[in-house]
C-alpha cells in the first residue's frame, strides 16, 4: 500500500518493475514531453538487448511500445477513449470487479465479436 500521491493507475510486478516509469496501457493521461521521455527510455532498453536471440520477445515487445507511443502522439491523444477500456471486459466504465480474464462478461464479448465476423 502506499499513500494517495505516490499510487500510479497501473501496477506492475517484480518482474517488470524496471518497466514502471516507461510501458503503460493507457497512454491519455500522458503529455508529449511525457511520452517523449517514455520513447527515450524505451529506446535505451532496446540499446541495452539489441543483440542476440534469447531477448528477441522482450524486444519485440517494447517495439510495439514504441510505436504505440508514436501512434499516440500522431493522433494527438485521439485515441485516448479507446485506450481507456478494461484490458479484460473491454468495457470503458468497468470498476476491475470483472473476474479478469475468465469473466463472463470476456465471453460474451468475444462471441459477440465472432458472430459479427462470421456474418460478414
């Protein structure tokens, strides 16, 4: 637990704690000069794994950061809203109640989605 000031919206683990200043989900509540600085460490990450096969994942993935970031700074934050949205539930007002990733709500979302494509 920590006090209201130093909580951030997004936690991460052990694991990914040297990511907490740089990788976010939700990148609306960031300004330019923000996501300038989320770039710039992104990129000195990559720098540091560049070579070899056993970071190819971890490299892979802070790319698609990157150009998240530059996406984001191209629409001028147009895409905010849908950025905002539960990552499980998909919903943009959900209270994190919805059961992760084996929700209900994930299902029915998901066939709703088929039976449009399917249709097509």
């Amino acid at each position: 637990l920590g006090c209201r000031a130093c909580q951030q919206p997004e936690v991460h683990c052990r694991n990914h704690y040297h990511l907490r200043s740089c990788y976010f989900t939700d990148l609306g509540r960031f300004n330019t000069e923000q996501l300038l600085d989320q770039l710039q460490e992104l990129h000195q990450l990559l720098g540091d794994i560049a070579v070899g096969r056993k970071f190819k994942q971890r490299r892979k993935t802070l790319q698609k950061q990157c150009d998240k970031i530059r996406a984001h700074m191209e629409n001028d934050g147009k895409d905010s809203a849908r950025s905002s949205k539960c990552r499980n539930c998909g919903d943009a007002d959900c209270t994190g109640a919805c059961w992760g990733f084996h929700s209900l709500k994930r299902k029915e979302r998901l066939e709703g989605t088929k039976t449009e494509t399917d249709k097509k």
